[in-house]
C-alpha cells in the first residue's frame, strides 16, 4: 500500500519544469480571453433576458435578482482586464484568483437562465486550477517583472497533473451519465440518434441554423451504433490519458474527433476542446516551443543572422 | 511567510485531488445539473416524442413563418427555447409579455408582408418521422395568440 502511495506521489508532485506549467497559463489564459471577446455579445445579451426566467445556480445562487445593466458589463470588462493579467502573469497572486473567480461568476451567471450550456465547464475549472498554483514562475511579460529561473519542481508538476485529472474526470462523468440515464443501450445508437434529429428539429423550429448533415444521416440507422460506440468509449476510457503521452495523444485525438462529431451532426460547438487547448495539460508544451524557436532561428542563422557561442 | 515543503505538498494534493473529487461528486451525490459542476445530462437520454414551444408569425390567411430565435431573446437558439418555456411555464401574463415584445420586433422587421399575428404554439413531433415522413407535428396546440402592431387584424384583441 505505501509502495502504491509513493508510486502515485511520484507521478502526481513529478517534478516538471516551471516554464511547462506557465505556458499553460499562457494558452488557456489567452483562449480564455479571445473566448471572452467573441462571445461578449452572448455573454452580455443576458441584460435583455425577462427577470421571471432568472435561475440562479452555483455561485451565483448568492443573488435573488437579476444584476443591473452596469454591473453587467462592469463585471465584465473586470474579467477582461483581470484575464489580460492573468495571462501575462503580472501580479499573479492577486490577479489570477480575481480573475478565476470573475470568469467563474460571468459564466454561470449566464448559465442562470434556465440553460445550462456544458461547453465552458472545463475552461472554468482549468482556470481555477491554474489560478492557485504557481503558474507564473516563469513566461511573466514584460520580462522584467518575472522571477529568476530554476530547476524543475513537484511544485509546478503537480498542477499539471490536476488539469489532466479534472479533464480526464469531466469526460468519465458524461460517459456515466450516460450509462445511468439509459445503459449499455446507449451504445447501440438509438438515442445518439433521436438527439440528433431533436437537435436539428428544436433549431429549425426556432429558425435557427441546423447541421444539414445530421438528418442527412438519419436514414442510415446503423451507422449511429458505432458512432455511439465510439463517442461512449471516449468518455469512459478517458483515465487512459494518464498512462504516458502516447496514449495521452491517442485519446486527445479520440476527444476530439469525438467533438468534431458533435459539430458535425449537430452543429454544437465546444470551442474549448475543438481548439486544442483543453489538451494541452497533457504534453510536454514547452518542448514543443523549444523545437518551434529552434525551426525559427535555423533558418536565419543559415540566412547569415548572428550565431551565438 | 514561507511554507514547508511538507506543507505545500499537503495543499498539492488538496487542491489537485480535491478538485477532482468534486468534479466526479454529481456521479455519488446525485445532485442537479449546475455549473461548474456538472451531471453532462446533454446526450444522455433517449428523446421520445419530444415537446418544443416556438413563437410562429401567422398571416391572415394561416400561412405561417418561424420566427428567428435572435428576434425573440438573443441569437442563442437553446437559450431562447428555454426562455419560451419558461414563459409557458409562468402563464399567460408571462406568455402575452414574450409574445407582445416579439410582435413589436416582428413589426419593426418585416416589410410589405407584415404577418398579423404572432402565436406562442406547443408541438410534439417524432423526431426521426419529422425527416424521414414529413415535418408536420403529432399534436399540435395555439398557448397564446397576440396581434403585430400597426396590422389591421380584426378581432385580434382575443388573446386565444
């Protein structure tokens, strides 16, 4: 049993490179923000919704009424503010819960109309994660204003760790739902495929655009029972991605060929995972932005530029 | 202050495997679907015959048109259904509201072939039949009926 415990505090306080864990910050930070501008509209479009449909959950179950207009947008523009220090890193310790907490309050409070949309969840609680661990140990702009590089630490592992494993937690809840919902049936492909058609129904009804490649499908039943297969294995086999990167990277590509599905028949988009950035947690990023700097200064150094020592 | 290692190690595993333990707690608990936390019901579930309330613009002579989810709430089409249903849910005071203001927008939209009414509907459908068979709804219903402004439209002070 302690052999057990300390192969596991082994894997889980690995010690890692800092610049790992701040690249992270610097992904998911800068998704975060982009992601804020282009749904600001959405986000915003809350201030019009009739007070009789407000629903608080979560956090925001710490208010009975709806926010007025300028607290709205003034939470808001905090949240963009915050997320831009955030992701530069600068004052971290105080910046980055604020700004957790902001995005945290922003999302659901959008979701406290009665539609609880599942595409943020995991952008939410990467963010969180991020916020409380010591995420800008290095990559800190201006460059100035950041600490003094050091060795690699279970200090920055461990939070790379916990991003994989509340990833990897997220898809083996939905598989489980699944199977609790409507069992083993689910895999045959049935329900996929009334979801599917209820899907493209509810949007044309409301005038909306729909996935013509959904109901296209439709007529082929047999094709949903390895789609459902599939999308159902995902979700179930997803504590595989703990095992190394090799299988990390099989079942990234699962995951999101999974979501490439989704958009595809139904036309919902989780622009989180569809990105690439959910993923990340799970590879060795700063390698990966060694070996990119190394292509870039090749070929000017051939090209004549300085060669250094 | 400096903490220990040990310390620090301890506050690791809290908040690394303490937040992962609530992301999997809907699955012990049981409790409602919420955010952050979520049971992820989306797909779950086998369909049936579902029920969808839509607003739909109504002509004189019956001929009807969709409204567009952005007219009704916002551009966000699930989000708009569920504000729909939630006016169904609340009644009629809360159904004339939704139907009067997207009347108003309907008017202010349309052009020479401005519809007369605007009509809360309840409709059940197969949804795999609505693709394969036709659109048309197993059953059917008129919730609230409300006149678009500026249209001549006699007798649309009824609301049903």
């Amino acid at each position: 049993m302690r052999a057990l415990a300390r192969r596991f505090d082994s894997w889980f306080y690995a010690p890692m490179p800092r610049e790992r864990l701040a690249l992270l910050r610097l992904g998911i930070g800068a998704y975060a923000l982009i992601y804020l501008l282009g749904r600001a509209s959405h986000l915003n479009a809350v201030v019009d919704y009739p007070a009789s449909s407000f629903a608080p959950l979560g956090l925001v179950r710490l208010i009975q009424e709806p926010l007025a207009k300028h607290w709205v947008y003034g939470l808001f523009a905090a949240t963009l503010v915050t997320g831009a220090l955030f992701t530069s890193g600068l004052f971290y310790r105080v910046t980055a819960p604020v700004f957790a907490l902001l995005l945290l309050w922003v999302m659901t409070y959008r979701h406290a109309w009665g539609m609880i949309f599942h595409t943020d969840n995991l952008l939410v609680l990467h963010v969180l994660l991020l916020a409380f661990s010591p995420a800008a140990d290095a990559h800190v702009y201006p460059r100035s204003r950041g600490p003094a590089p050091g060795p690699e630490d279970g200090r920055h592992g461990w939070a790379v760790r916990a991003l994989c494993l509340v990833t990897v937690a997220s898809y083996v809840v939905a598989g489980v739902a699944k199977l609790t919902h409507t069992g083993w049936a689910w895999a045959a492909g049935g329900a996929l495929r009334e979801q599917v058609a209820y899907d493209a129904i509810r949007k044309i009804e409301l005038g909306s655009l729909h996935s013509p490649f959904g109901p296209w499908l439709l007529p082929h039943e047999w094709l949903f029972t390895p789609l459902s297969a599939f999308s159902l294995a995902t979700e179930l086999l997803a504590p595989i991605a703990l095992l190394g990167v090799r299988l990390a990277t099989v079942w990234c590509v699962a995951a999101w060929l999974f979501h490439v599905g989704v958009l595809a028949l139904m036309a919902i988009a989780f622009p989180y995972p569809l990105s690439g950035c959910a993923f990340l947690p799970f590879f060795p990023v700063e390698r990966w932005l060694s070996v990119a700097v190394q292509r870039f200064k090749g070929p000017r150094r051939a090209a004549g530029g300085p060669v250094g020592p | 202050m400096r903490c220990t290692e040990g310390a620090r190690r301890l506050l690791a595993y809290g908040i690394g495997l303490g937040a992962t333990a609530v992301v999997l707690s809907p699955l012990l608990s049981g409790a409602a679907d919420s955010f952050p936390l979520s049971t992820y019901p989306m797909f779950a579930r086998p369909r049936g015959q579902p029920i969808l309330y839509a607003l739909v613009a109504t002509a004189r002579d019956g001929s009807e048109r969709r409204v567009p989810a952005a007219l009704v709430a916002s551009g966000e089409v699930l989000q708009t259904k569920v504000l729909i249903q939630r006016s169904v849910e609340n009644g009629p005071l809360a159904m004339q509201a939704l139907c009067e203001a997207t009347a108003a927008k309907v008017a202010a939209m349309a052009g020479g072939d401005t519809p007369s009414f605007v009509d809360v509907v309840r409709r059940r459908y197969d949804p795999i039949g609505y693709f394969t068979t036709g659109p048309t709804p197993i059953e059917q219903e008129r919730l609230f009926r409300c006149p678009v402004p500026g249209v001549f439209t006699p007798g649309s002070k009824a609301p049903r």
